[in-house]
C-alpha cells in the first residue's frame, strides 16, 4: 500500500482507538475498610466503563457502597484492589498528593449540602478550583463570571451563600463544578435538600450540561433523577446489580424502583456493556 493510500487507514484506526476509549475504566475494583477484625468490604470486583457524554445515575439501598464508589470515581480515595483508569491514566495506586492534582484538573464535584464557603461571595466560591489551578486573578474573575452565567446567577456574583435560596446556591456550587472544565462531573444527591420544583430546576441545569456533551455521574435515592438520566447503575452489597443504558440514549423509559428498572420504550433497551468493551 502507498504511504498516501495508508493514511486513512491510520486516521480511522486512531478514531476507532479513541472511539472505544472510555472516560472511566474499573476493572475489578474492590474497597475494605480496615478495621481489624471488623473490615467491611464496601466495594467487591466493580467492573465498570463510562464513555464520554454519559449521564449516568448511581443507585441502590443505603450502605450498599454507592459513596465509596464515588470518592474512587472522584479520586478522593483509592481502591484496594482492581485498576481505575481516569481519561486512560491509571490513578490506582497515586499518592494521595497525586490524586488531589488529578482532582483539581479532572473532576467537579456537587454535593448534597452545597459546600460554600459562608463567608466568600458567590465569586469567590466559584474562584477557588482556579486558584488552586495557579491561573492569575484576571483568569479567574472572567471564568467564574463565565460559569456563573452558565447557571444564571451571574448578577448574584457579589452575594454570600446565606442571602441566597437552596437553588440559588446549589447553582453556584454547580458554577464552582465546571469552572475548571472538568473531564467528570460528580454530584451527590444534588437535590437533596432541595424541594420538588427547585430539584426539577437543578435537574434542567445538568440536562443543559450534558446536552453540551459533559460527562455527569449522579450518586442518588431519587426517582426522578434516575429517570432523567440515560443510564443507570444500580448498586447492591458492593457489586453492580444491574446496568441499563435507553435504547436511544434519552431518559425516555419509567423508573421501576423494584427490581425491573426500566419499563416502558426502554424496557427492551441493551444493558450497557460493563468496562466500556
Ligand atoms: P452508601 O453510600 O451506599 O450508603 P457507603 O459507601 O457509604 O454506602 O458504605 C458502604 C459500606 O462501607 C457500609 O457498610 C458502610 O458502613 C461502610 N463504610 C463506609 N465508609 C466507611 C469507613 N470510613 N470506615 C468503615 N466502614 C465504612
């Protein structure tokens, strides 16, 4: 073959490569927690893949180790065994110096309770992953006035936490999420404290975000997110369950929260292959 004939050849093998590459790998990834005799498995062998773009919720009972999987996920914590590659490194066995450098860069987090500093503006919150990226003071101002707008709060920029409502500020923690263009958006029952119409309203924020095509993992009790998400993992005694993706991508199947997760269109939808294979 001529060198010119070769090249597209080249081109769609690297597309292919990148194609099935996903954002996260785990591949037999396991937790205990160490407490002598009383070590608790709360991960045991989580094969899971997560492509670029997915919105995905994490569910299952309480204590079934749906926070130990996220604080890996998120590179707040390592597993004891098994491989966690992140954009294709594997943060495994990092320091945990190491790991709060890959924090810093790769992942946003929500939580629950927002985590604001109380007594900074709103500005100044959404500033501080900036901070820690060493960008200079004129950087900063403009990307978090940038991701402000983004959640429509951009005319509370000057505001603290308590001058505003439980939506207002779990915006401006979403705002604080994606200033560093994370590669993983990580939420924590971000509509937790939030009541049903403001929880709608954080949802329609992260249906905007992965309409633009941000990868979001959701660790959640709550129907409604799961139903609006296009994939859902259901965790039990730290094994994955259960995996379905909808069949076209779209949050459009009704969430059974028994043992049968999706009905409706979705019903027939394939599970999502496990390791992103
Ligand atoms: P979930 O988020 O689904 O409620 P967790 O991941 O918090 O579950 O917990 C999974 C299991 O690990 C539970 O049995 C819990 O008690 C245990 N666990 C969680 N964190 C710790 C810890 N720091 N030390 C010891 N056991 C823990």
């Amino acid at each position: 073959m001529s060198e010119a004939a070769a090249i597209p050849a080249v081109v769609s093998a690297v597309q292919a490569a990148v194609a099935v590459s996903p954002l996260i790998k785990m591949e037999g990834v396991s937790k205990t927690y160490d407490a002598g005799e009383l070590a608790v498995q709360a991960l045991r062998g989580i094969d899971l893949g997560i492509e670029q773009g997915q919105m995905v919720a994490i569910i299952g009972p309480s204590g079934s180790g749906k926070s130990t999987l996220m604080h890996i996920l998120g590179c707040l914590d390592a597993p004891s065994a098994g491989r966690y590659r992140l954009e294709g490194k594997d943060v495994s066995s990092l320091s945990g110096f190491q790991l709060a450098a890959i924090r810093n860069q790769k992942v946003g987090f929500v939580f629950q309770t927002f985590n604001l500093l109380a007594k900074a503006t709103l500005q100044r919150n959404v500033e501080l992953p900036l901070l820690y990226a060493g960008l200079t003071g004129g950087e900063r101002k403009e990307r978090a006035r940038q991701a402000l707008a983004r959640v429509g709060l951009e005319a509370r920029a000057k505001h603290r936490p308590a001058e505003l409502s439980g939506g207002q500020r779990q915006r401006a923690a979403i705002a604080r999420a994606i200033v560093n263009q994370p590669s993983l958006i990580l939420a924590d029952e971000p509509t937790g404290n939030l009541d049903t119409k403001t929880g709608l309203e954080i949802l329609d924020i992260f249906d905007s975000m992965h309409a633009k095509g941000e990868t979001i993992v959701i660790v959640t009790h709550d129907p409604r997110i799961a139903e609006r998400c296009e994939r859902v993992v259901s965790i039990v005694d730290g094994q994955i369950e259960d995996d379905t993706l909808s069949r076209d991508g779209s949050s459009s199947g009704r969430l059974d929260t028994s043992r049968e997760l999706w009905t409706g269109p979705a019903a027939t939808a394939r599970p999502h292959s496990p390791v992103g294979s």
